[in-house]
C-alpha cells in the first residue's frame, strides 16, 4: 500500500529558509592587505650598535695600512621573522686614489650570516693601485633574501679608520689603522740610469739590485716603483708602475766614503737626506755641490732611495 505524504506551504517555507542560512554562513570578509614582517638589522658585534660594523686585519706596518694588506668588514645579522641574509649583495669597497679622481673599486669576497644573529663578513686584500689613497670606503645595505620588507637602512663608511659616524663604522669599536696607505711588500723599488729608458719588461739595470755597479758622477738616474706581483724584486712585464702614486720619494746618500776620501777623513752617513731630491729623477753632484759635507762630495758613498 502506498502512501502519500503532502508538505504544507509552512514546512516548505522552512526547509527552505534552513538551507538559506548554511549558505549565509559560508560567506567570507574582503582580504586584508599583504602580511608584513620587520625589516632586517646589521650592527658591529663589538658593542652591538645598529647600523655599525666593525673592522679588523692584517697589516705589514703596525699602525699603518699598506699595499697588500687584508681588511676584514663584520656584521652581527638580525631578522625577527628568520629571513636570510642577503645584505653581502650589496657590498661594495673602493678608495679615492692619491691623486684625486673618480673612487676606484676594490674586490672582495663575502661570507652572509648563517642565520638570524649569525655574523657576516667581507674580506679586501689592498690593492697596489691604492698606494698613497688617504681612506678605504665601504657601502652596503641591510638586505633579506625573502620577507617583506627586503632592505632597511644603508651603511656608508667613508674611512674604516674612524668608528664614528658620519664617515666611520657608525659606532662599531673595531677599526683598520688609517691611510695614507703606504708600499707594502708588493710594492717593488729600483734606480736605473735615465738614458736606458727603463719600463715594465724592459731588461734596464737596476743599480740597487746590480752589486759592483757604481754611479757616475754628472749621470741622472730614476726611480721606479712597482707591483712587484711575483715577488721577484724584478720590474718584469706586466708589473704595474706605481711610482706616481707614491706620497714622498727622498733620495739619500749611504755607508762611509773610504774608497774616495784618499787624503781626507772618511766620513760616514746613515740614510742622509739629498735636500732637494725628492723627484723621481736625481743627477749625481759634483763635489762643491754635494750636500755629504765630505770633501770628495758623492763620491764613495752609495744612492738609496726612500719612498711611501
């Protein structure tokens, strides 16, 4: 037997206005905008000061900087939501060469944080075209490799021999010797007789490297410096001439006069400044115009050059 069952308009009126609100419920409000975390920090690990790094490094001359030289930059890296450190990207180390111009870069190698609170670095070896620059420079800014914002604040250092800002580590307590920089022992020296016209590669006698080759009086002879890259204390092919660069150049005159003094007293002279001579070029005097107070002038005692 079969039975029919007959809604009324009430019951349909509710099923309906039930199945009405489960639809009402689903609904959901606008988005907001994009989540957004903290911008990430750098800060000196010597005293933690935000925006500050520290410096340190090798150094040939104590409290000087010097052509291969190696200067190491450290930053404590701090980001609050864990991004990555990306701020080594930006790093970009230079110095303003002894002459004025245009700042030169430097190159360097990088090492970011490991992770939030970790430390970074980056690492120079002076190059000998910065021989006689006043400052080396460094800029970089606080980067993350993901998150938003990327970037906070820049670091500029103008002379990582000062820690304070503007110009210095901006607080960091940890800073290189200051500039001038001077030779290091990358920086090669010799004397050659002008009229051989000594250059890079040349084959030109080097007075100072030629044991029982002696000056002449009333000949002018040069001063050369160079980077000496294979350390062999020759002025090869390639070698760059840096002698421009250098700061001060001094001819000197050295050792005792026995060879020459004949009747005269010998006279002995240590490293004795040649008033005057401080171009790249010196002719030897004659003896009423030499400046040994020996009565022989020059002769008998031997040239040097001293150069920064």
């Amino acid at each position: 037997m079969k039975r029919h069952f007959k809604l009324s308009h009430l019951a349909l009126a509710l099923m309906l206005s039930i199945g009405s609100a489960g639809s009402a419920l689903a609904a959901s409000t606008a988005a907001t905008a994009t989540v957004q975390g903290t911008a990430p920090v750098l800060s000196a690990p010597s005293n933690n000061t935000p925006q500050a790094v520290d410096f340190s490094g090798t150094y040939s001359t104590p409290g000087q900087l010097s052509t291969g030289d190696t200067l190491v930059m450290t930053y404590t890296y701090q980001d609050a939501e864990g991004d990555a450190d990306n701020s080594h990207t930006s790093i970009s180390w230079s110095y303003t060469p002894a002459g004025g111009g245009t700042d030169q870069p430097i190159s360097a190698t990088h090492a970011p944080a490991a992770a939030s609170g970790g430390q970074g670095t980056s690492t120079i070896t002076i190059p000998a075209a910065a021989l006689g620059a006043l400052a080396i420079k460094v800029t970089l800014q606080e980067l993350s490799a993901t998150g938003d914002p990327l970037s906070g604040l820049t670091i500029n250092v103008t002379d990582t021999s000062l820690n304070t800002a503007p110009g210095g580590g901006g607080g960091g307590g940890s800073v290189t010797p200051p500039g001038p920089v001077l030779p290091g022992t990358n920086i090669a020296g010799g004397i050659f007789l002008q009229s051989d016209n000594p250059s890079a590669g040349s084959g030109a006698t080097d007075y100072s490297r030629t044991p029982g080759l002696k000056p002449q009086v009333g000949k002018t002879y040069v001063f050369r410096a160079w980077n000496d890259t294979n350390g062999n204390g020759v002025w090869d092919a390639g070698d760059a001439d840096v002698t421009t660069t250098l700061s001060s150049i001094q001819w000197q005159l050295t050792g005792t006069n026995t060879t020459a003094s004949g009747t005269s007293t010998p006279v002995t002279l240590s490293n004795h400044a040649i008033p005057g001579a401080t171009s790249a070029a010196y002719t030897v005097s004659v003896n009423g115009a030499s400046s040994s107070g020996a009565t022989p002038g020059d002769q008998g005692f031997s040239l040097q050059v001293s150069f920064n």
